[in-house]
C-alpha cells in the first residue's frame, strides 16, 4: 500500500509520542543517579561554553572561540550512544561487591571517572584565555568565569570572555650588533609577516625567528638558532592602539657563535653498525667519488657509490647550507633500502670554520614477503539454470582473497625497487541448493613492478621545460625527487552467468612527492589489451542495448605520450580539527591516434582502439569532534567521454554506484543510470522485482555525497551512522535505457515506438541511503561491517521499491520516491563488509 505523507507523518508521530517518553524517562533517571554517588561537597561538570562579550570586535570569532574552549582545564563526561551518561556506568559499578568481569567492563570500558567540579581550576583556565587573547594582539583583554548551580550537585560553566579592542602594528624596526647578519635581516624583514599595518599576533613572532634561523643557517650560520634572538619590545606608548615592534638579535656570548662554516670531508659509511663502529675494525672496501669517501664493510658495494652521489647535496668548500643538508637526508632515505639516515657534522680539529661530515646508512632487510587476506561478503544475481533473462535470484556469496607479495629493495645494486605481487581470488555460493553454481566470481591478477630512484628524462621534460609548458623549478624537483616506474599486470575476472575478462598492461611513468602533503603519479607510455567472453545468458541482455553491447568489446588502450595523471593531497588537521583531503584524476587514452587520424583521413585505426577522456575529483572532508568521535564527508565527481560520436567509454572505464565503499544500501552495479528501471529485473510471471541486483548498471557520469559520523563504542569497538546520497548517468540519450540520461532540467520523453514518460531531472533521481556499521579498530587494520537501507529511490515506486507499473507522461510527486516502513523487514536491510574505512 502506498503511504501518503500525512499517514507516514502521523504514524512517526504517534511512534514518537510513545517512544519519546520512555527515553525521556530513562535519560533522568540515569542523570538523577548520578548524584547519587557524590559525597558532600562534590559537585559535578555537566556542561561549559565560551561566551564573547556583545559588541566585540573578535576576528575570525569562530576560530578564536574554538580555540579558547580548547584552554579549559576540565572536560564533561561524555555519553554513551549519545544518551547514557557515562560517569553513570562508572559510579554504578564502582562498588565493593562488583566484582564480575561485566562490572569492570562497564566501569572501565564504557564508564569513565566523573569529573568532579573544580573552582581553583576554573580560574586557572579564564587566566589561560586571558593570556592567550593578550598574545594575539588584544592587550586589554578579561576573562572570568560564571557557576551555573540552578541543578542540584550539577554545574554548568560559563567562561565571560572581553576581548576589547586588538593592536595593530605601527613600525617593525630588526637589528643585530653582527654587521653581515644585520645585512641579511633587512633584507628577511622585506618579506616579514610583522609588517606596518598589519594586526598584532605575537604568534607571526615566534614563525618569524624560525624563518630567520632557516635563512641564517643557509647563508652558512650552521649553529644559528631561535635561541639567540632577544625578547621581542613592544612600544605601545606612541599612538593610541598602536605597537611598535622591536625584533633584535642579541649579542654573541662566544667568539664562534656567529661563525660561518664551510663543508669539508665528508664520509660515507654504508652497511653501517655501530657495533663495528666501537670496535675500530677497519673497513676493506675504500673508494672516493667526486670527493666524497665510502667506506663499506666488504669489498663490494651493496649499493654502488657513484648512484649515492647524485642523492647527496652537500659539496666540498662550499659554503654550509641547512637545506643541501636536509635535502641529502630526504633523498637518501627516500631510497627505501636503508633503514636509518644519520648525518653527523663535527668541527674540524684544524680549522675552526670548516664542518667535516660523516653519513652513517643503515640497510634494511633486502628482501620481504607479505601476504594481505581479504574477507568481504555481498549479493549477487544469478540468472536462473534455464538461462532466461528474467529469472533472477538473490544469493549471499561469501569471498576470500589472497595476494602474496615479494620485494626486493636493491635488486640491481642501484637502490631499484622490485615488487612481484599476486592475487587470487574467489566468490563462492554456500547455498545447499545443488541447482546453483559453487563459484561464482574467480579473480586471478599478477603485477611486476620496478621503481628507480631517479628520475630518468626521455627528453619530453626537457622539451617542455625548454617551451615553458613545465616551470624550471618543477623540472628541478623532478630531477631531485622523483622515481621511474615501470610495471607489467595481468588479470582475469569471470562473473557465472554474466561475462569473463582478461586484460595485460604495460605502464611507463613517474612517481613524484613533491612535498610532505603533496604527490603526483604520472603515466605516459602505456598499452592495455582486453578481451571480454560474453556468457549465453548474458548474451541475451546486451541484445536488448546497443550501448552496453559496444561498451564491452575487446579493445587496446594505447597511449605513447600521455596516459594519466593523479594528484594527492593530504591535509592536515588544523587547529579545530578540520582538514581536507583532494584526490583529482586525469586520463587520456588514444589521443595519438585520434589527432593523427584528424591530420589523415584516410588513416584506418578501427572501433576497437579505445579514445576517450576522463576526469576523477574525490574531496574529503573530516572534522576530529573529540579523540573518539569525528565527522567526515566525501564528494565525488567522475565523468568520461569517447572522442567518436560512434564509440561508447569502455565498460571497464564506465562509472558504477553500491557497493562496500559507495552507495551502501544497493549492490555493486546495482544503481542507476539516472532513473532507468531494467525491464529484465521485473518478472512478470511471478511479480517479484530486484533492480538491485543487475551487475551492468554504469555511466558516463557520477556524483556521490558521503556523510558518516563515527564515534566510540567501548575499547577498540567503533560506531558510525552514515547517509550515502548519489547516482551515476549516461551524458548521451540511450533509446534502450529510458530516463538514464542527464538532464538539468525534466521534460516528456515521446519516443517513437515506446510509451512516453517523464524524464525527471538529475536532482530528482538521485538515490538516499542511510544506516550504521560497526567497525573493529586493531590499529594496523579495521575490519567494517555496515547495515544500510534505501531511504529514497531514484525511480518512482510504491513504498518498498518496486517502480510504479505502468509510468505515466507525468512528473511524480516526491513522496513517490521515499520508502515507507509499513513493510520493512530485515530482508531490506543491505549489509556490506569490508576493510577499512569507506573514505
């Protein structure tokens, strides 16, 4: 029966109406409790906030206020499941009777000490807040805190904050009783965060000696530090509201304090171990490259000497530089086949202004093998034995996984990186049913990868840094920091009943970390081969849709100057916690091919040469509420398109929405396109429906929000309640897929040939679902479970699902998409399981 809003409103009513009570009571009564157990005197912290005088002219108020509440010397309790207050379960269990192991769990796992409030404590923290507004500028600043005791034995905290009016900087004056450094720094103040105009932040003082001690000690002050600068002065006797700034570096308190220092001998001890280090033993191999000496335990080299000194940046007599030194150790722990870095500098007995260096590399294991074991669990349809494309059934199918690996990390003496990986794997049916298939996915793939620590230009950077396509500065990191990567792979994938697969690749590219946050993985030279095998069953599917048919066809990516490009970054929380992570894609595929036939009509390269292009932006979101509880969202946007009007995106390239990491309550492949319902999913014999379960369901197109909130359950046991909103579409109309089309805007579809209906625009066929999971956090993996159900439908339905029969020219209303709950069970409910977490 299909609900009207009104009937669903009034039933959620009058759940709520009972239900509410009931947690309304229980939430007191364990509240009440807690007092309970307090003795005389005791009072507890329930609840504190920052309150900004009105009025107050506070920049960036949010921010500020955030990080005064961080000041606090006393946290409330938090509860358990956002309800039970868990100093309840603490004081309820704390008794000498309660002994039993269920005790000391609830009072040590869920429980937690309560806290108990404290005046002396609280003065402290309205002194901290003080302090720290005064060390942003506002000088005038007060803070002092209000009891709130209207509860009895409770209290809340209000910490009254003034802010008043902030200094701005009048003058910046630096100097140094040293006349070379006095030079270099009113050289650094032209680009000084303390400049006239600017409002005070006492904290741009402390990043600006950092900054000068950087600059120093590359101008060859090696032992220049923050150390050495005065009390910054702060005159704000001159004008009203304004400070003059004194920044001065104090006197040298030893004649070398100030001394600039030249690189002399450096030494290189591979294969180094400090117990042969102690005993003195000498070292038989001996050789010296580009006056550098290395020194090696045998008479070999593990790794060769003149590959060490393209990694090392330090150069003889040359004037001291921290960054060549931070350089050299970055690079050669970037090597990956030394387990520790070390690079010791030490005056030279014979002349004071000369630093020698002895770089000390201690291997790691050469080679390592690994085997990683995956377990999932999901849905999948099985045509029927009879091979007719209606009949579908739903099976649990049980997974496993297992990829061994090896790595050899200086396999030619070079610090190259050999890894051989492998991956088998299958989906089984333990259905007694004998009328089944056992196995119904077998995966099979075989990776051999090789990185070289350098980067090796076969002149197309050259090029481009020589026309300006590529900055010199990015060319130069690129020389310095980037591995070349070539790599070989095979994999077989069959599905019973649907298709099988093999694809081979070759790969020539880069992998590049430009810094701590940031990353690139450039691919230019690659050729992929694929080669599909259509089931019988299958067969008979395709020839209802052209599209899906020229979609999966055996195929050659090749690409001789460009295949992809991926770039990462990583954010880093910031103060409150927030930080945003982006992950952009950019592939190309058969560009040569395409531009060369454009040049020469009569060039003949064949359907069977994929050209497309695709574009990948995965955003993610992550606000950290508390150690255990967070908040994080993903948005994601993918789109492809084939050069040829006549050619379709690859099946395997094609956008797909469900599945353990994505829309949780539908199956891989089992979403969309657009408001499309497969008329193979609807058996009109039996009347029974899934469109859940269709593994072919993809798109030019995707867009997917992701919003989970986690928190803490108890011990290593973790929580999480999620929504998942999105949908995958066609960019072209598909005759053989009404609806699946993206449209900004809806209108009457009147194809010849088949019934009109409305196409309702992309906004109206995207798909909701919500659930929770619970996730097993053991550190170095987390297992994930995730229970799900569609809480909207991308397709006009009756409640449960199954789309309105016969669809009318008309657009529907949106209560025609929600779900009602009058015939839910636990058949509805899609669970996912996985490994780590979705995003």
């Amino acid at each position: 029966m299909n609900l009207m809003v009104p009937e669903l409103m009034g039933i959620l009513a009058g759940g709520l109406r009972r239900v509410v009570p009931v947690l309304v009571a229980a939430l007191l009564l364990t509240s009440c409790n807690v007092t309970k157990y307090l003795g005389d005197g005791e009072e507890l912290l329930t609840a504190q906030r920052v309150a900004v005088a009105k009025g107050s002219k506070l920049e960036n108020r949010s921010e500020v206020v955030y990080e005064l509440s961080t000041l606090t010397r006393q946290k409330p309790n938090g509860n358990f499941l956002f309800l039970f207050p868990r100093e309840h379960f603490y004081l309820a269990n704390s008794k000498a009777r309660d002994t039993t192991r269920i005790d000391r769990f609830l009072r040590n796992t869920i429980g937690q000490p309560p806290v108990l409030y404290s005046d002396s404590l609280s003065r402290r923290s309205a002194i901290l807040m003080t302090d720290f507004l005064r060390y942003r500028g506002y000088f005038n600043a007060t803070a002092y805190h209000e009891a709130d005791r209207r509860r009895r034995k409770k209290v809340s905290l209000i910490y009254h904050v003034s802010p008043g009016a902030r200094y701005v900087i009048d003058t910046v004056e630096y100097g140094s009783p040293e006349p070379q450094i006095d030079s270099i720094l009113q050289v650094l103040k032209q680009e000084s965060a303390l400049q006239p105009g600017a409002p005070l932040n006492l904290t741009a003082f402390d990043e600006e000696k950092s900054r000068i001690s950087q600059a120093l000690r590359n101008e060859g002050y090696a032992y220049f530090s923050a150390n050495y600068f005065d009390k910054l002065e702060i005159d704000t006797s001159q004008r009203k509201g304004h400070a003059n700034i004194y920044l001065n570096i104090l006197p040298p308190q030893q004649d070398d304090a100030y001394r600039k220092y030249r690189v002399g001998q450096i030494t290189v001890l591979t294969d180094y171990s400090p117990a042969r280090s102690a005993t003195g033993t000498t070292y038989p191999g001996d050789t010296v490259v580009e006056g550098i000496r290395f020194l090696s335990p045998t008479v070999d080299f593990r790794m060769r000497p003149e590959l060490l000194v393209d990694n090392i940046f330090l150069q003889q007599d040359s004037l001291y530089s921290r960054e060549a030194y931070e350089k050299t150790n970055l690079s050669l722990g970037g090597l990956g086949i030394y387990r520790f870095v070390r690079i010791n500098q030490v005056v030279d007995p014979n002349q004071d202004d000369v630093l020698n260096y002895e770089i000390q590399l201690s291997p790691n294991k050469r080679m390592a093998i690994g085997v990683d074991l995956d377990l999932n669990f999901t849905n999948r349809s099985l045509l029927d034995s009879t091979g007719s494309a209606g009949g579908a059934q739903n099976n649990n199918l049980i997974g496993i996984s297992v990829s061994p690996n090896f790595r050899n990390r200086n396999v030619f003496g070079g610090a190259e990186l050999l890894s051989i990986s492998l991956r088998a794997g299958v989906e089984v049916n333990p259905s007694p049913d004998s009328s089944l298939q056992f196995f119904n996915t077998i995966d099979l793939a075989a990776e051999a990868t090789l990185n070289l620590p350098r980067f090796k230009d076969f002149g197309l950077y050259g090029l481009a840094r020589r026309t300006g396509l590529v900055s010199s500065d990015f060319y130069q990191q690129l020389r310095e920091r980037a591995s070349t990567r070539y790599s070989m792979a095979y994999e077989y994938l069959l599905i019973r009943t649907f298709y099988a697969y093999t694809t081979a690749n070759a790969r020539l590219g880069y992998d590049f970390r430009r810094s701590a946050t940031t990353s690139y993985r450039i691919n230019h030279a690659a050729l992929d081969i694929l080669n599909f095998t259509i089931e019988p069953q299958f067969e008979a599917i395709l020839s209802t849709n052209q599209r899906l048919r020229r979609s999966i066809s055996d195929q050659y990516f090749l690409s001789l100057l460009f295949r992809n490009l991926e770039y990462t970054r990583v954010g880093r929380p910031d103060r409150r916690g927030r930080s945003i992570t982006f992950n952009g894609q950019f592939e190309l595929t058969g560009a040569e091919m395409f531009l060369a036939q454009q040049l020469y009509d009569q060039l003949d390269t064949r359907n069977d040469f994929a050209r497309y292009a695709l574009l990948v932006a995965d955003t993610r979101f992550a606000k950290q509420i508390s150690p255990l509880r967070s908040i994080a969202t993903r948005l994601l946007v993918g789109i492809g398109r084939p050069f040829n009007s006549d050619q379709e995106l690859p099946y395997v390239k094609q956008f797909f929405a469900g599945g353990a990491n994505s829309m949780r309550a539908w199956a891989p492949r089992g979403l969309g396109p657009g408001g499309y319902v497969d008329t193979l999913s609807i058996d009109n014999s039996s009347g029974s429906f899934n469109n859940n379960l269709r593994l072919y369901q993809t798109g030019d197109l995707q867009l997917e929000l992701n919003l989970e909130y986690r928190f803490n359950l108890f011990s290593f046991v973790r929580g999480a309640i999620f929504t998942d909103i999105g949908n995958v579409w066609t960019i072209r109309e598909d005759p053989d897929r009404p609806g699946s089309q993206f449209l900004l805007k809806g209108r009457i579809r009147e194809e010849e040939g088949s019934t009109p209906f409305y196409h309702q625009p992309f906004y109206r066929q995207l798909a909701v679902a919500g659930g929770t999971g619970i996730r097993i956090d053991l550190s170095y993996f987390v297992f994930r479970l995730d229970a799900a159900i569609p809480l909207r439908y991308n397709y006009p339905q009756l409640g449960d699902g199954e789309p309105i029969r016969p669809r009318e020219p008309i657009s529907y209303p949106e209560r025609a998409y929600w779900r009602s709950f009058d015939k839910f069970g636990l058949g509805d409910i899609t669970f996912q399981l996985g490994l780590g977490y979705p995003f």
